[in-house]
C-alpha cells in the first residue's frame, strides 16, 4: 500500500477518525488508518484518500484490515462496494495458544 501523504487535509481527516494519536503516527500504518477509515470516514474522506491511493490500494486495506474496528455492516458495505462478493468474513483477533489453556 502507498503511504498516504501527511497533507492539511489529510492531517484533519487523521484527527477526526484517529484522534487519539497525533496525524503522523496514524499515518505511520497506513492498513490501520485505512481500517479506521472504513469504519468513520464519510464518503468526501474516502474521495479523498482516492486522489492519493488507488483501488489497488483500497483492496490491500480490506485485505489487511486491522480486526476490532469495523462493525459488521462497514465491512459488508466496503466489500462490497470493492467487488469482493461473497464477502469474506470479517477480520478476528488471534490469540496466542496459552500453555495449560484449552
């Protein structure tokens, strides 16, 4: 995935959809960013992030995206929306196996 350019626009889309990290940092995983724009970015945020990434790039972030930030109807809605029908299932946390733990 490109990295997104720390623009005055991008900057105020990163504190209004991450705003508990300074823009840069959010900006410092673009797949995480992407994740939270999924689930809080308006569709002018999106068009947007489309004069710097591609579709190539939206698909990578659906791919990659971080699990516990989307809620079920953003995840169908954006696969959709990218042709990826069936939806896969939505992304879940993996916990490492614990010793003496079933």
């Amino acid at each position: 995935m490109k990295t997104i350019p720390l623009t005055p626009e991008i900057e105020a889309l990163a504190l209004r959809i991450i705003w508990f990290e300074s823009p840069a940092e959010a900006l410092e995983y673009p797949n995480r960013f992407m994740t939270y724009a999924f689930a809080r970015a308006t569709e002018e945020d999106m068009e947007l992030l489309r004069r710097y990434l591609d579709e190539a790039d939206f698909m990578e972030a659906l791919e990659n995206a971080c699990p516990g930030i989307i809620w079920p109807n953003q995840w169908i809605y954006w696969n959709t929306r990218f042709g990826r029908v069936p939806v896969p299932p939505m992304p879940e946390r993996k916990l490492p196996d614990l010793p003496g733990h079933a």
